[in-house]
C-alpha cells in the first residue's frame, strides 16, 4: 500500500508542475462559473411554488388566493388536499396552503380565522412562503376589521347630527386602530408542521446552478493531464519497468487511481472555497453531507479517467474523448441548465448517469438543507457507478502498447 501512495504522490507532483494543468483546474472553472452565474442570475424562477387547496370557495378565500397570485414571493398552484399535501412530501411545492371550510364567514364575521401551512421543518424555502403567506392574510383580516368597524359605526350614526356624529366617528376609529393593528400582529393563520423529507426550493439559478455545475464539469475535464501521464508512461516503458520493481500491479493500479482521487478532491475543495466565499453559494449547510457528494465525485471520476487512460492509445485521443466526455455529461447531468426546465424523457436519461445525482446532491445541501441520509441515495448510485467503472479499467489496463 505504501508504494501504491507513492506513485500516487508522484502523479500529483507532475499535475502540480504543469502549468497549463493550473488554468483548467482553477481558472477556467472559475470564468465560467462566472459567466454562467450572471448568465442565470435573473431567473424569474425565483418564486417558490405553494400549493393551495380552498375548501371555502367564499370571498375571502377567494380574495386570498388572488392575492397570493399576485405576489412575487410563492407561484400559486391549486390542487385538491391529498395533493397539496403529497406535493410538499414528494418535493414538488414549498409549502401547502390549506383554507378550510368557514374561513371566508369568520373573517366577514370578525372573529379569529385560521389558516392551515403545511410545511417541512427547517426548510427556508417552506418559512419564506409561510411568512408571506401569514403577512398577506393579516393584511386581510385586518382590513375586514376595520372595514367592519367603520361599517357599524357609520350605521350607529346615521340619525346623529353632524357635530356628535364626527365625534363619535372619530371616537369609533381611534378604536379601530388597535384592533387592525393586532390583526397584523398577530395574524390568524395556524401553522402545522410535518416531517417529509425535504421541502423544494426553487429551481436553480444563478451561482446554485452555475458552481456546482462547472464543478462536475472541470473536474472531468482535469483528468486530462492524469490520463496523458499514463498514456506517455505505458509507451515508454515505464509501467514496465515498474513491474520489475516491488511494485504489484494492483499497487499499479491502485496508485494511479489514489493520484486521480486525491487531485479532484483536491480542486473541490479549491472550487467549493471560491463558490463559498465569493459567490455566496451555502456549501457548508450541511458539511457531512457536502464531504458525501465530494467523495462520490472524486470515486466517479478517477475510475472514470483510469477507464479512458487505459482503453486509448494516444494523448490526442484522450483529450478529444475526455472534452467530448465531461461536455456530454455535464449538458445531460444539469451542470449548464437546470434539468427541471426539460422534457421527462431528458431528465429521466440525465439521471441514468452518477453525475446528475451528484449535482441534485449538491444543490439540495445548498438550497434545501439536505442531510446525510438525504443524500445516501446519490452516493449509493455513484459507488455502483465507480465500482462498474473500475472493474472495466482494470481488465483494460496494460502495461504497454
């Protein structure tokens, strides 16, 4: 094994002192995480869905509902309640809007009405939309109230000579005002939680997108410079005459991928700093989760760069398939564009490959909070990916030419 990180250790140094290695590790992926950040950061997509299921049907729910949709915080959807609800558990809405039989008489009646948000704990998205959704039926009830009251006072009035009837109605608002201003304190809208998974955010954009999609990109895209090296080494004779050494050749083996893993690990700890700090992309959300993906993507991608270095002949070969490999991934992953703006049949071959699983990983630790268990599943796939690709490249391996 200590020989295995030794050409490990080797394989580094030389990535390390190619220049040309440094631009397409670091610099390119962070031009177009630029670019592709500010390409996307004016996405309208920035409403969060909500749900809405109105069994009321009467003004005020009525009157809610429009207001909801007028609103540039949630995009309302209405569904049944049994659909609201699923829609929160299979991630697909923020939060459920649930406006139970009776709102619309309470609120014309002046007593407390209630509103029920269901939700998923934790979830910023899902306490964004409850905040505006308690803000704007406040603003509701509180103008009933004193609508109503200024209503009654007018009637108490009406027989009232001019002089005692503006001061009375003067008196009446005075007392209005402390009713409408408790109304929007405290707003009549009951909050339930539930626990189901995670709740949706909205669809990618900006630096969420462009970060961890350049991340996936380049990171295939820097196995270049690992393949040339064992491309140039078995021609020459090297990994021959490391044979006659007391070199194994699943320390070989070993090594070459250990060199691969580590240097991607490497530049992702490089690129998540960067998207940290200076694109405001929330990585450390959840840092176990986020060490789960990183690993997944540096198993996949060094058995990945092993496969290519050992099926092709020639340096000019493996650069063409690696571009043409990490470009294709990446379109059909989601790193360019969210996969949520296409067609089903795209977003269901997207999720054949390890790499979109990963990309849903790292943007769920970023806009929706995921877990370790949340991600357990990207992981799994990724493994089962890494563990196919290795055993391909191991039977492809040869010593020479």
């Amino acid at each position: 094994m200590k020989l295995a990180w030794i050409l490990a250790r080797k394989d580094l140094l030389q990535t390390v002192r190619d220049r040309l290695s440094f631009v397409f590790i670091l610099v390119m992926p962070l031009l177009f995480t630029l670019f592709f950040g500010l390409l996307f950061g004016s996405s309208s997509s920035d409403q969060l869905p909500v749900a809405v299921n109105n069994a009321d049907g009467g003004a005020a729910a009525r009157q809610l509902v429009a207001a909801l949709r007028r609103s540039d915080v949630v995009k309302v959807t209405v569904e049944g309640q049994t659909s609201a609800e699923k829609a929160v558990v299979d991630d697909n809405a923020a939060a459920a809007l649930l406006i139970p039989r009776g709102y619309s008489a309470s609120v014309a009646a002046g007593k407390k009405a209630s509103l029920t948000v269901v939700s998923t704990q934790g979830s910023s998205g899902a306490a964004t939309a409850a905040s505006e959704i308690r803000s704007l039926a406040g603003e509701q009830v509180a103008v009933e109230l004193a609508a109503r009251a200024a209503a009654e006072a007018v009637w108490a009035t009406r027989r009232m000579p001019q002089g005692v009837r503006s001061g009375v109605l003067a008196k009446s608002a005075a007392q209005a005002r402390p009713v409408a201003a408790a109304a929007l304190t405290h707003p009549a809208v009951t909050i339930q939680t539930i626990q189901a998974g995670t709740a949706a955010g909205q669809v990618p954009s900006g630096f969420v997108l462009s970060s961890p999609g350049m991340l996936v990109n380049f990171i295939m895209f820097s196995l270049t410079t690992a393949g040339v090296a064992l491309i140039v080494e078995r021609r020459n004779g090297t990994l021959q005459r490391l044979m006659t050494t007391r070199v194994r050749r699943w320390e070989l083996i070993f090594g070459k991928v250990a060199g691969m893993f580590v240097l991607t690990f490497v530049q992702q700890i490089l690129l998540l700093g960067v998207g940290q700090l200076f694109f405001g992309v929330d990585y450390l959300r959840d840092p176990e989760a986020l060490l789960v993906m990183m690993v997944s993507l540096s198993l996949v991608a060094s058995t990945l760069g092993l496969l290519i270095a050992s099926v092709l002949k020639s340096e000019q070969a493996l650069i063409a398939t690696t571009v043409l490999v990490s470009m294709g991934v990446s379109a059909l992953s989601g790193a360019w564009f969210p996969l949520e703006i296409t067609g089903s049949a795209y977003q269901f071959v997207g999720h054949l490959l390890p790499t979109s699983w990963i990309l849903d990983g790292l943007r769920g630790v970023v806009v929706r909070g995921f877990d370790v268990a949340d991600v357990l599943p990207a992981f799994g796939f990724s493994v089962a990916w890494a563990a196919g690709l290795f055993v391909l490249a191991v039977w492809r391996f040869r010593l020479s030419d």
